[in-house]
C-alpha cells in the first residue's frame, strides 16, 4: 500500500469519524476503503463488519455488497440463495449493482430460475438508473432476444416499478447528508 495524500488521509479520517458516530453513507464508504484497500490494507472481515452495520440502517448498496460476499463465499458461508435474497431487497430500495447482478442471474440461471424476460426486466431497471454495462448487455440481448422476450421484459419492469411506488415511503422533507464517498467511491 502506497503512502495517502494529506488530503485523502484527512478525507479518511472524516469518514471513519462519520461511521464511528452511527453515519450508514460513511459505514459504507469506509467498508469500501477496506474491501479494495484505499488508505489502508485490505481487510474483507472489516469491510463485511461496515457494511452490516451500515445494512442494519437500510443502506441499500451495503445488503448487495454483503450479497456478494454470501455468493463468492468471502468471510461467510457460500449461500447463493441468501445472495439472491439480498440482491433482491437490495434492488428493492433502488441499488443499481443489485438489479444489474440479478439481470446476469436470470439470464445464467445463476441461483435463480433461467429467464431471459426476468433478465431484461433487470437490465433495463438498471439501465434506466445510468448502468452503462446493462444498457451494453441489452444490446447484445436485443440480437437474439424475441419479440416475446422483450415484451414480457417490458411488462414485468412496468409491474416491478408499480409496486416498489406503491411501497415507497413518503419523500423525506429535508434534504438526506451528502455522503462522504469521494475518496472510497467504488
């Protein structure tokens, strides 16, 4: 590991100020800077111990990360079915990597039923929210996919949305913190 910047070991600090007060945004962020060693050495244990706690508080990217961790088998049992579940909550309060891994699942049949209208339902869930990757994936869907394909995909993403708005918590009326994720951003 190379020496931080002033400034990024200051950026650091702030963060792991922020987790150490109860900040989810900050839990996460600095989670990350563990899982891929920003600031300091790698430590996955560290990393899941952050985004659990960050999880506890609804951090949606936190459940897909802990997700992963269940479906690579890192620091937990290998459980590709509680992965899926956690992509699935995940996707639910709006993750984008979620939605985009359950994309690739439903189109594998990776823990789940192979279906490839589930996966374009995904795909374009997440497309729809800046996933450059799903928008590719797509389009090389779109070479083989049917009419049929396509069609149910469209409709399955028109019900999901329906009900996620129909299960949306009312808007906050103030404005939630900016995270501090400049410098663990992955």
């Amino acid at each position: 590991m190379e020496e931080p910047r002033q400034e990024d070991a200051k950026l650091f600090s702030l963060i792991q100020t922020a987790a150490d007060a109860g900040d989810p945004n900050a839990m996460y962020a600095l989670g990350n800077c563990y899982a891929f060693g920003v600031n300091v050495s790698i430590n996955i244990r560290q990393a899941l111990d952050l985004w659990t706690a960050a999880a506890l508080h609804g951090h949606a990217d936190a459940v897909f990360r802990i997700g992963m961790c269940y479906a690579l088998g890192t620091c937990v049992p290998q459980d590709t079915d509680l992965a899926v579940q956690m992509w699935n909550k995940a996707a639910a309060d709006g993750c984008t990597e979620a939605m985009h891994t359950l994309g690739i699942c439903h189109l594998n049949g990776d823990g789940v039923a192979q279906s490839t209208s589930r996966a374009v339902m995904w795909l374009l869930l997440a497309n729809s929210r800046a996933c450059p990757e799903s928008g590719d994936l797509l389009r090389d869907l779109s070479q083989t996919l049917t009419d049929e394909e396509r069609d149910e995909g469209v409709r399955l993403m028109s019900e999901w949305l329906s009900k996620a708005q129909e299960a949306a918590p009312p808007a906050p009326s103030a404005q939630p913190r900016q995270p501090l994720l400049r410098l663990c951003r992955s």
